[in-house]
C-alpha cells in the first residue's frame, strides 16, 4: 500500500520503487511483479 501512494505522488513506478525501498534482485522482482501469475486462477 505504501508503495502505492509513493509511486502516484512520485510518478515512478512500483518496480523503480520496490528498486529504491528493498534489496530484491530483479530476478525476485521479476517473480514478485510478474502480472500474468497474479491474474491466473
């Protein structure tokens, strides 16, 4: 949630975020991000 409000005030987007605030590879924000496993049932 917090991510959220940071990338409308901001204008980034939540990967440039996460980038900023975490210390996930890519390869786990590639997981993590990835929109098709999020939407399959």
């Amino acid at each position: 949630m917090i991510a959220n409000m940071e990338t409308y005030k901001t204008g980034k987007t939540i990967r440039e975020v996460d980038r900023e605030k975490t210390d996930l590879s890519e390869e786990e924000l590639d997981r993590l991000l990835d929109a098709r496993k999020m939407t399959e049932a």
